[in-house]
C-alpha cells in the first residue's frame, strides 16, 4: 500500500494522506539554518548546531506522535469550526490533503468546506531564516469571513536543558513586541548576543506569546482556547513558555485567494551593538529589521524560492542518468543525492529518530558521507576534511564524534575506535579523486585542535595508516579498541552494570581482541594512501605501504579465513567470531562485504565463495542481515551486539549502510545481477509499494530494515541520517553504474545487469561535461571505450585539452 506517489518532473514525493505509518519528514535549509519538517508540519528549526541553538521545540517520543511544529489554524467565521491545513496538530478530517516534499521545501495543505489552505515553507539561500508563505483560497460561491492564526513554541536554546532544567526554564523566557513582530530574546539580557524572530505580513490583528494564554489551561496545541474563542489576547510572556503566534482576520470574496507571508528567523548581534538604545535591556533590532521587511514581500519570496529551485537543479545536474530502472533513475538523479546533501548537513545530528542533543558529528561517519556529496559542493567537503582532521589525536587515533558548534572533539565519548583513522584517509582521497586538488594535503591541521602541533594534511594520513600498525595483535590483525564500524561489538568492554556505556566502558586491556573488519579497511585504505603517495613522488614510501598492505593480506589469508568466509573477529579470549565453529553469528557481513570490496581474495576465488556464502546465509527479500544466526541471549563478552533482540539493529538486522559493500563487492567479483538485485532490495523507491510494512518515507534510506527473525521482518526505522546514503549513491553511481573517479581521471567501467541493453549518464567532472552511452554489446563486462569518436585503450578517460567543456564517451561491453 502507497501513501503517495512520486511526482519525478517537479522532484518531488506527494503524500496523499496525512496518517503515514510514521511522519515522513523533509529537511529545510542546507547552509546554517535548519529544520525538519514532517508532512504534517511537526518538527523544528535550529542554527547550526540542534542541541545548542534550537529555536524551536519539539516532543520527541510523543503521544500523539510528532508533537511540537510550524503550526496554523483556520477558522470559519460563521461556524465558529476551526482546523489545520496540514491535518495536526487539530487532526480534523479534510476533503483534500497534500504533502509535497521537494528539495529544500516542503508544501503542505487541504481543502475544507470550499476553503483551500497551502503552505510552502523553505529557507532561502544565504539567509538564517525560514519562510512560510501561506495562500488561501474561497472556492465557496459566497464570501467567506475567516481568521487565520499561526504559532511556533520557542526552544529556551540549549535544547537538553530546555527538557530538563525546569526549575530554571519557568523563569527565564523573554519576548519583546515591536510592529507586529514578536522577538524571543530568553537569555539576550546575560551572555546571549542572538534572538528569533517570527513575523507576519498580514495586518495582524492580535499576537499571543504566552503559550498558556494561547492555549488555555490543560489544551494542547489540538485545541488552542485562542483559536476556539477567535481571539489572540496580545499575551506577554514572563517566564513559562514563550511563544509567537499571530492573528489576521482575512474576508475573502468568492473565488479570491490571498497570500499571508510568515518568517522565523535567527539573527545574532555583536557583542557591542546588542542593546538599543546601548544602556537599555532592547533588543538592538536596526540590522534585521531590513531582512523581515524584504522577506515580508510575497514577490521577494517568490524570488528566493526560485533561487533555491536553481540551486538544486545545479547540484543535482552534476549527475544524471537515464537507465532502464524507474527507481534506481529517481534515486540517483533526485532523491539519493539529495538525501547525501542532508547527511552531510547533519550527519547523525537530527532527524526523527536522532534528537539533536544526543551526538554530534561521527568521524568515520562523517567521512563515509563525503563519498556520496564531495561531487556536489567540494569547497565545503574540504573545509569539513579539515575540521574533521583537526579533531585527530597525535597518535593517529581519532575523537569518534565532534560538535559542530564548537569543533572540539566530544568527550564524553572521547577516542578509541580503531577504525576511525582510515576512514579519514578514504574521505581525503575521494575528494582529491573528485577535485584534483592535490594542495589540501599541503594544508596545516592541528591535531585535537591544539594551536601548535599542525602539520600538513598528509602527515594524518600518515599517522592514521601507522595506528594500525602500532596496534596489532596476537594473529597480527589489528587489534579492534572500543569498536570497529559496528559500534556495537564492544569485544573489550564486558559490561554487567545496566546504563552503562557499551561504546565507553572497556573493563578489558585491550591487547587480545581483533578486528577482520578493520583489517580489511586497512588493505583498502593502504592502497588508497599509496596511489596517493605514489603521484607525489613519494614512490618508496608507496612501496612501503603497498608492503604493510601485503603482509595484511597474508594475515588475512592465514588468520582471517574461516574456510568459506572471513571471519568477523576475535575476542578477549582470542576466539573466533564470525566462524563455522560458533553456535550463533557464524558469518558477518561486515568483513565479508569490506574484504570484497577491498578486492581481496579476487584472484584465488575466495572473494566469490565468501560472496556466494553470503547470499546463502544472509541475503533475505528486504536486504543483507548483519550475522546468522542471530544471538538468542546477552554474552557479556560481546557487548552491544547482543543486547537488541534477534532481527533488530546490530543484532542481525539489515543494517542497511553495508549492503553496498556487498554491492560493490559483487561488482568486484563481476556480477552485475546479483549487485543490482541487492541494489533494488533495500532501494527506497523500489519499497514504496509495501510502505505500510516498510513504514518509513519510500523516498530516503533508513539505518535499519527488521531482519528476518524479527517479527517485524521488513519495517524500516532510522530514516534519514545513515551513511547508507552516501555508500548506496556510491555503489549504484560509481560501481554498478561504473562512472568512477579516480586520481587519473574518470574511469566508465559499468557492471550492471545482463538483461540491461545499457544506458546513458551525464556526469560533470573538474569542469568537463562528460556524455556517457553505454551499449551492451555482450553478456559481460569488458569495456572498450571511444571519446569523441576516437576508440582509446582502458577504461579511463583521458582528460580532455584545455577549453573543451564537453566529451562524448561511448562505452561498450561486452
Ligand atoms: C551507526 C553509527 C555508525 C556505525 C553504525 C554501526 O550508524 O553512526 O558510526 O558504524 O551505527 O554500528
Ligand atoms: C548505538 C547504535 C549504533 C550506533 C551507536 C553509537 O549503539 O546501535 O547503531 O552507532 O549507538 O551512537
């Protein structure tokens, strides 16, 4: 069953129904100004950082569920009925409802007794501030008297104490009324130089900033007593909760429509200039005032949204292809690189499922992400390069997670994931692939931000290859520290105190248990680091490299072979994990999949048998499961793994961020049928008609899809921010669909499936507009490529001489 459809013209998803089996959300904002924004108008803003500048609240883990949003009323003047255009928060039934999401906006609104009410809510570019630009229209054949109210419920900032430090909260809101605009300066009068602001460009006929005036005692936002007794009080707020809501009285003639402009804003001011006059307690307004003026203007909104449409048909232009497959189409060319932009914006910041206040920016996730948006918008993929770098430890190590606001590594969670480190190493190569921007290795980076100790970029690269070897262990496998990529095998930890910290807690040394997984990323990221060596002339210390990698593999081969696959692990007692000789998780996917890909045991048939087992044992019709068996009870020695119940999360759910490494890994092995079969089985789109099981938004990833012995086999949760974007657009865009980038240049090596006759794609490289047509020719995947009309040997294309902007490549396989 579907809850809308896919409008692919205009990039959008419309949500038919406001009921979705969960909301299905969207993000405003792709700069410094956020929100999320569900189809039925839950969710909100914040600048820059969501724990630490919210502007708005939210009730996360609700009931009723998705509560706390950019809310508006209508109310009829002559039946005294009032409803909401985006169905909450009053729930009343409408005769028409539509959500549309699209890039960077969301437009949502019904029809009800004659009256039609849409909202389309975005973020210009270049602006912190969001705009709601409501049109209602009287379809009735009389006039018809109307009041339209609008609200938001302010965040006192810090959004972990404005939910918990009460005591404090009920006495510190401030609002200030000035023309109609209502400030919200909590915290303005002490050591906070900014304020939000909500505006309205209707003749507002009253305001409320006190929610309990707004609301009346014991109401929920379902049933304002304001709304029902048609008459905002111009409440001023004293501590409580501040609000903003406004009031405009509309008279609407038949068939007439009219637009009422609303903004919420975030505006900071200098130290210096914070109060006018200067020795008053008033918001110094003179350097924002101007920016509501010309956002109160429909017509300046309307050119900001167009902007905004421009923008996104550029990012998106930079990739597009046209294949036989519907889903994968809308993925790759809209929805996936979109979902990558957020990703990237976020990482595991704030979503439905992420509050905002819980984690800051992962390392490893962080750079995982680069993979699908460094094409998009490289300067910001640098700069990030190097905040995430300047967080790295002397030893190479790395802090797991940083704030966005203040760039430190986080503490509390603090360093020790031993696969942190490669995965800056693949994050600067992808750029550099992308950009051919060699000079970022030349830039200065401290390490744990402390001002001194900076070396160039590559010495990190450096020091990340060497904490591997500095930490190896009793097989020569690198030795695992707090977790790998899969925060959850915690093989140091051996918690039995309830509430501890899996990921923090290591009552072990740390000396015994080993990663296969991490020896895998180090193959890969050895690699990587001496192509990169290798092209500055560097060629024995690439050599060097390519040695350790060797040796790697050889350990691999002897220690990290179970027979039939690669083993997961080994543990504090130095046994096997992810062995035919375990009664439960015999065979891991993480190992598997990352080995394949790295290109291990290609040669001697041991990546497709490990490939084959795999699909043997954990392939299942909505995805890859982590591990089979499934663990059945807690084993302390495990960790986290084993505390989900069976088919959930770590614990043999289909992790949804590996299944492309198997993807790829298949594409390694040459089998394309079986890459875009797996490819199509966790594909959004492809889900869209089983969305009541599949629960989640048919148009981005989630983290996770119920595995096959959860009971719930299926259910997708966790949608949004998962590095599963940015490794499924690079699987299907740079491995399936084969249009690769390199240090040399753009490789187009498909390994797409043998029913397909081919396809076309038009990719934008360092400058270079690249018109690529592939044509099968044969069942397999040899390519032979011709540029401009002229057959050229291998599968990369020769950058084109200066001033040519555009290249024709044919490339056929056969
Ligand atoms: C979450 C984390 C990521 C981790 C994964 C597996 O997605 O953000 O860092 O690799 O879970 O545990
Ligand atoms: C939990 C999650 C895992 C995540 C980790 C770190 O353990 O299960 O997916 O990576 O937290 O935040």
């Amino acid at each position: 069953m579907k809850f809308g459809y896919f409008d692919d013209r205009n990039r959008e998803y419309v949500i038919t129904r406001p009921d979705t089996p969960l909301p299905w959300i969207n993000y405003l904002g792709c700069e410094e100004y956020f929100g999320i924004i569900s189809n039925t108008a839950g969710g909100y803003s914040f600048y820059r950082d969501a724990r630490l500048r919210r502007l708005t609240r939210y009730r996360y883990n609700n009931a009723p569920t998705d509560t706390g949003g950019r809310y508006i009323y209508l109310r009829d003047g002559v039946s005294g009925c009032y409803w909401s255009p985006s169905w909450q928060p009053t729930r009343h039934p409408a005769e028409e409802y539509s959500c549309r999401h699209g890039m960077g906006y969301s437009v949502i609104g019904s029809a009800y007794k004659g009256i039609e009410a849409r909202t389309r809510y975005f973020v210009p570019l270049g602006e912190n501030l969001e705009i709601w630009q409501l049109t209602v229209t009287n379809h009735r054949p009389a006039a018809a008297r109307l009041s339209v109210f609008a609200s938001v419920e302010f965040c006192l900032w810090d959004a972990q104490d404005d939910a918990t430090n009460f005591q404090r909260n009920y006495n510190t809101g401030e609002v200030e009324v000035v023309d109609g605009v209502i400030y919200h300066k909590t915290e303005y009068r002490e050591r906070r130089n900014h304020f939000a602001y909500f505006a309205c460009s209707g003749k507002a006929a009253a305001f409320d900033t006190s929610r309990d005036a707004f609301l009346g005692p014991y109401n929920g936002w379902d049933k304002p007593a304001a709304v029902a007794a048609d008459k905002l009080t111009n409440s001023l707020a004293h501590g409580w909760a501040p609000i903003g809501a406004h009031q405009v009285d509309l008279d609407l003639a038949a068939g007439e429509s009219r637009q009422i402009v609303f903004l919420l804003g975030y505006q900071e001011n200098s130290a210096d200039q914070k109060f006018d006059p200067p020795n008053s307690q008033t918001i110094d307004k003179r350097r924002v005032q101007p920016t509501i003026a010309k956002y109160l203007d429909g017509k300046e909104a309307d050119a900001a949204f167009a902007r905004l449409g421009e923008y996104w048909k550029s990012v998106l232009g930079i990739f597009q292809a046209d294949t036989p497959d519907p889903h994968a189409n809308r993925m790759v060319n809209i929805w996936n690189a979109y979902q990558c932009m957020a990703t990237f914006n976020m990482s595991r910041s704030a979503s439905l499922y992420e509050s905002g206040i819980g984690r800051g920016l992962g390392f490893r996730d962080s750079n995982q992400d680069l993979l699908g948006f460094v094409h998009m918008v490289p300067a910001r993929a640098r700069e990030r390069i190097l905040d995430l770098a300047a967080t790295q430890l002397p030893s190479g190590g790395a802090y797991h997670q940083y704030q966005p606001l203040t760039k430190r590594g986080n503490n509390d969670i603090g360093s020790g994931f031993n696969d942190d480190p490669h995965w800056l190493i693949i994050g600067v190569s992808a750029y550099i692939k992308e950009t051919g921007d060699w000079s970022i290795l030349d830039e200065p980076v401290a390490y744990d931000n402390q001002p001194g100790s900076e070396t160039p970029l590559y010495e990190h690269l450096q020091r990340s290859f060497r904490y591997t070897l500095e930490r190896l262990g009793p097989h020569g496998l690198p030795l695992i520290g707090r977790a790998d990529w899969n925060d959850c095998l915690n093989l140091n930890c051996f918690s039995d105190t309830p509430g501890q910290s899996f990921q923090t807690t290591t009552n072990k040394e740390g000396k015994v248990a080993e990663s296969v997984f991490i020896a895998g990323l180090f193959v890969y990221a050895g690699r990587e680091l001496a192509a990169i060596a290798e092209r500055r002339n560097l060629k024995a210390e690439a050599a060097g490299y390519l040695d350790e990698v060797a040796k790697m593999e050889k350990v691999i081969d002897e220690h990290g072979w179970d027979g039939e696959w690669f083993l997961r692990a080994y543990n504090d007692f130095g046994q096997k994990i992810g062995s035919k000789e375990n009664e439960e998780g015999k065979i891991f996917i993480e190992s598997n999949g990352f080995c394949t890909l790295a290109g291990i045991g290609l040669e001697d048939g041991r990546a497709a048998l490990a490939l084959k087992n795999v699909h043997e044992h954990l392939a299942t019709p909505h995805g890859i499961v982590v591990q089979q068996p499934a663990y059945s009870k807690y084993y302390i020695e495990m960790g986290e793994i084993s505390s989900y119940p069976p088919g959930y999360k770590e614990n043999a759910g289909i992790f949804c961020h590996v299944n492309p490494w198997v993807m790829i890994g298949e594409t390694r092995v040459g089998n394309g049928d079986l890459a875009f079969d797996y490819y199509s089985r966790i594909c959004p789109s492809a889900r869209e008609s089983i969305s009541e099981l599949h629960s989640c938004e048919p148009y981005v990833y989630a983290q996770m899809i119920a595995g096959k012995d959860a009971p719930t086999h299926g259910e997708a949760k966790n949608s949004w921010l998962t590095g599963t974007a940015a490794w499924n657009y690079y699987a299907i865009a740079q491995w399936i669909l084969g249009i690769r980038v390199t240090l040399d240049g753009l490789e187009v090596s498909p390994v797409i499936p043998k029913a397909w006759p081919g396809f076309t794609a038009s990719r934008t490289y360092r400058g270079v507009v690249y018109k690529i047509t592939v044509e099968r020719k044969g069942e397999g995947n040899a390519v032979a490529l011709t540029v401009d009309g002229k057959a050229i040997a291998g599968s990369i294309v020769p950058p084109p001489p200066a001033g040519v902007t555009e290249v024709n490549v044919l490339c056929q396989l056969s």
